[in-house]
C-alpha cells in the first residue's frame, strides 16, 4: 500500500469508526492532500456510494485569512452523505458535527476539467442548502493540507426546494439552530455566490477533477458553522425559502 493509501485508510477508519484523528503531519503537498481525498472517495464508492457532487471550503474571506491561504478547497459530496429536507438524522453518526448554511447550485451538463464553457452556463437552478462537517481531526485542527485530504470535513448536506437561476448577490441567510441564530448575507461567499462557480472551475482545472450533469456544488458556508446537536436547524435564504433537518 502506498503512503498516499495509507493515509487515505486512517482518514477513512476515523470516520467509520468515529474516531477522530491527529493532523497528518508535514511533507504532504496540495497535490497529494487531493489524491489522498480521492483515494478515500474511491473507498466510498468501492462500498457503493455515489457522487452526488461538490463543495468549496474556505470561501469566505475571513476564513481564508484565518488560515493563510487565497485558494479555496474543494471537497466530494456522496449519496450516502445526503439527507432530504426537514429529515432526522442521527448524530451518533458523526464525531463532533458542526453545520452551516449554504447555497446549491445544480449542473446541467458534463463540465471536464479543461473545458473552456463558462460554467454559469451550465447552471439551471439553485437552492438553499445545510451542510454538516465533521473533521476527522481531534478538536477540528488541521492545516490546509489536512483539511483537504479529510475531504474538506464533508459529512453530510441538505438542500431545499430548487429554483430558477437567478442574481443571489447580498441575499440575507438566517441560521436557526436551537437557540442559536446567526445572519449573514451571501456576500460572504467571494463577494457573490456565482464566485464560488467560478473558483470551482479553478481548482478542478488544476486538480483535474471533472464535473457532471445532475452534480450539486455547494458554495461555501454564508455564517461560522455551529455545532450540530440534537432539534431542529433550519437555514433561510431571502428570496428562495427554507430548508431544515433535525438532529436526533
Ligand atoms: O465547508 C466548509 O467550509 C468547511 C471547510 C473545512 C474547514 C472546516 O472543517 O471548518
Ligand atoms: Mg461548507
């Protein structure tokens, strides 16, 4: 086994066992962390699981800065890690779950990865979204390359009722999870969500990921993520409604 499989299998032991794990450790490039991401995505899918899509990590300015980077980081969502709209999910199935408001956008066609099409072109529709991260890391620390080996945190998502493309710039979010509230705009997201889209075609060109119609992309969180406990979370998007799921 390679030293890349090798730390594809601790990664996916700490989640099936719920177990978290130290930081990798240095000497891992940015190009390794993605193989070390797709090696773990390949042993979901050996499983059975599918790929349902994408998501960018660190696209909001505050948390770029708090980790020092400039590029975001893209993760793999899977059937396995979807839940419907207003769902139950078990909380017992993460190790120390957060989750985070998001906005989804559904692809229309096949998008390889040095295809020159302008992606917002093949976009037909949008949605507000949930995701829940679940570092595999003790105590959600990781470095840049960490994070993107564990598959930028991806655990499981949500996403509402699907809408017709439209301008979502400075649309107000609100998070509502147990007593906790927090408000954001979408502004948060690189300025705008459609500059996430276009972030993702950057990171896919360079880590030769393509994309493919029916996929999902979730854009990156709009507020800080909260722990993901027990009740109901709900996040709402002005202008395209709400989605919700309950922990239990
Ligand atoms: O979806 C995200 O923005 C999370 C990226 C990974 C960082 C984290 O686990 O907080
Ligand atoms: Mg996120």
């Amino acid at each position: 086994m390679s030293t890349l499989e090798a730390l594809a299998e601790r990664l996916d032991v700490a989640q099936l066992s719920r177990t978290a794990i130290p930081s990798l450790g240095d000497g891992l490039g940015i190009g390794d962390a993605y193989a070390v991401q797709s090696a773990v995505l390949a042993r979901r899918t050996a499983r059975g699981e599918r790929l349902t899509g994408v998501k960018l990590g660190f696209t909001s300015k505050a948390k770029m800065a708090q980790m020092g980077v400039s590029e975001v980081i893209l993760g793999r969502l899977t059937d396995a890690m979807r839940s419907d709209d207003g769902a139950d999910v078990v909380l017992s199935r993460f190790i120390h779950p957060r989750i985070e408001p998001e906005i989804a956008f559904r692809l229309s066609r096949d998008i390889e990865s040095d295809d020159p099409t302008d992606i917002e072109s093949c976009v037909d529709a949008v949605a507000p979204a949930l995701e829940i991260i679940d570092s595999r890391y003790r105590d959600f620390r990781f470095t840049h390359v960490d994070v993107v080996a564990d598959n930028t945190s991806a655990a499981g998502y949500v996403i509402g009722a699907w809408h017709p493309v439209q301008d979502l710039t400075n649309r107000a979010v609100r998070l509502l999870s147990g007593r906790t509230e927090l408000v954001g705009s979408t502004a948060a997201i690189l300025g705008a969500p459609v500059r996430a889209l276009h972030a993702l075609r950057g990171v896919c060109r360079d880590h030769r990921i393509p994309l493919r119609a029916g996929q999902i992309v979730l854009a990156g969180a709009v507020t800080a993520a909260v722990p993901f406990t027990r009740g109901v979370t709900t996040c709402d998007v002005a202008g395209l409604g709400m989605v919700t799921v309950r922990g239990v």
